[in-house]
C-alpha cells in the first residue's frame, strides 16, 4: 500500500517565525506592552505517527495531555506532521474515541529534525519507535529507501527485490534501517520474515528525488489484513 501523506517538506522556519509573529499580535491586542524586534521563534520539530500495531484498536495520541491528531488511527494509517516543541515530551496514546491510555512515553525532540513515531507491538500493550528521519535529497538521478521491522513475532525481517539482491536483511523487531540509495523504476519487493513467513509487494514506482519507507508490518500469528504483509510511503 502506497501513501504519500506529505509532498513537500514542512517549512519549520517559515512556520516557526509565522508562530511567533502570532504571538506578538495576539499579546498586543491582549493590551500588553511588547516590541516586534523581541518575538523570537521558538525551536521546533516536527513528527508524525504510524499505526503499526496489529489488531482492530483505533488509536488517537497526545502531547503533552494535548489531543493532536484527528480521527483515529487504524492499523497502517498513517498522520501528517505535526509541528512540536523542543525537548521531552509526554506522548500518550488512548484507544480511539475514549480516555483508556493504553500507553505512555517520553519523547525527545530536537530543532528542525523530522520524526516518525511508530506504534508497534500488540494493541493491549503497545510501545512507541521513534526514528529520526533522514529527509535531505537523495543523490541526482536517485532515490533512498530504509526498512522499518515492525512485525512483533518475527525474530527478524529482510527486504529482497523479487528475483534479485536482498536490500536489507535481519533487521530486528523495533529497528530502522539506514536509508541506501536505490535506482528509479518499478520493483516487485518481498518482506521476507525469518520464520519463513513473508509478503509481496508488487508494481512499486520508485521515483527520482524521493525518499522511501518500507513498514514490516503484522504478524506471523495473525489472519487477514493482521497477517504479515508491507506498506511503503515516500516522502
């Protein structure tokens, strides 16, 4: 499954000053005394969150006890990004809809990185894998593409192209491949588990310029759409 939730890159400096230009609006029609020469921006980063516990839970997530994304999140989908300050971070995730966290963590974020925040594990206890994600241009005329293993029964996956070499191989439950180059063209992609389950991913277009995430997701256990399979997404 293929998803392109963002096109362009976020502008976090454009935002950051667009933020803090705000501010100083909103403190002087608050009738406070300020001067535009003082607004400073404030430090940001940006992430984004991607569903990949197996199961039927939909999940919502939080900021600092801040509800920051918008409907819920089933198995495989996926948030845009989401500006945020600097530092650490309570991230709390809730079963969709209701207050019941199902999880809790500390985030740490630092000045102008992007972020991808995955939920991995079983929907009655799941954990968050944050990776910071690599999103400068890849090489003229290339691509770059990186494996995250999210498939939690799995002692650990590789990612072959059909008939040909094995991009990564044994990449461990919870871990993110470095991103490596990669020619532009379609590929037919096998997630190969170690267990000898695995799943097709056929007629992906790899476009020039752009950076590709490939998610090990489900389970060697699990039936249907909770079985082990694979999503790719650019950016």
């Amino acid at each position: 499954m293929k998803s392109n939730l963002l096109k362009n890159r976020l502008n976090l400096r454009g935002l950051m000053l667009f933020g803090a230009a705000a501010a100083f609006f909103l403190s002087v029609a608050a009738g406070c005394k300020s001067d535009i020469d003082d607004a400073t921006p404030q430090e940001a980063a940006a992430f984004n969150v991607y569903n990949a516990s197996p199961g039927p839970l939909a999940v919502n997530f939080y900021l600092d006890n801040l509800l920051v994304n918008g409907p819920a999140l089933a198995f495989t989908q996926q948030s845009d990004y989401i500006l945020a300050y600097t530092g650490q971070r309570k991230f709390d995730i809730t079963v969709g809809g209701t207050n019941q966290v199902l999880a809790t963590q500390t985030l740490s974020f630092t000045n102008n990185h992007y972020y991808t925040a995955f939920i991995a594990g079983s929907n009655s206890a799941p954990v968050v894998v944050v990776t910071d994600d690599d999103l400068a241009a890849p090489a003229s005329g290339k691509a770059k593409i990186r494996l995250v293993q999210m498939i939690p029964d799995a002692t650990s996956v590789d990612l072959n192209v059909s008939g040909g070499a094995t991009l990564f191989a044994d990449q461990a439950f919870k871990s993110a491949s470095a991103f490596a180059a990669i020619d532009p063209g379609t590929y037919n992609f096998t997630v190969q588990a170690s267990d000898a389950a695995s799943a097709a991913l056929n007629n992906i277009t790899i476009q020039a310029g752009k950076s590709y995430t490939v998610v090990a997701r489900g389970m060697i256990a699990g039936n249907g759409d909770f079985g082990v399979g694979g999503s790719v997404y650019s950016r």
